[in-house]
C-alpha cells in the first residue's frame, strides 16, 4: 500500500471513529483517484479526486471534533483582546 492511499485510508478511519458508521469505505480509480462511498457496493458520495482534495472531503463529512485548547491558548487569546482605553 503506498504512502497515498495510507493517508486517504487514515482519513477515512477518522470519519469511521467520529460517526460511528463502520460502512465507510474509499476507493482508487485506475487513475490513482480516491472516492469515498457509505459502504462497499453504494453509490460513490463524491467525484474522482485527487489525494488532497479527497484528505479535505473527507475530514469536512460526519460530525466533527472539537478543537483542543489548552490554558496557554486561553491566556495569549486574552492578551490580543483589545483592552478599553483609560479614562
């Protein structure tokens, strides 16, 4: 398995994860183009794409997880927030 579809299948174990849905499957054309389809023998969900293309796809189905923030990224947030001029 090359190093592209070990990627795009990576993708599409994430998406398994997040949804819970196991039928998630991707497929290459002979034209080295991935597609995603909700199981094997469904109608493809998407065109023939390329890797980066099909990597976004992907990752923008299903629910999505929340991004991680740590205590530090709260404090520098609060360090670009404009404060209010003195009086």
């Amino acid at each position: 398995m090359s190093s592209r579809s070990t990627r795009a299948s990576n993708a599409v174990d994430r998406l398994k994860l997040r949804s819970g849905n196991q039928g998630w499957s991707m497929s290459i054309t002979g034209s080295g183009h991935f597609f995603l389809t909700e199981g094997p023998g469904q109608p493809p969900l998407c065109p023939p794409m390329e890797l980066d293309e099909f990597v976004a796809f992907v990752n923008a189905q299903g629910p999505q997880t929340p991004r991680r923030i740590s205590k530090l990224d709260v404090a520098f947030e609060k360090q670009l927030t404009k404060k209010p001029p003195k009086a």
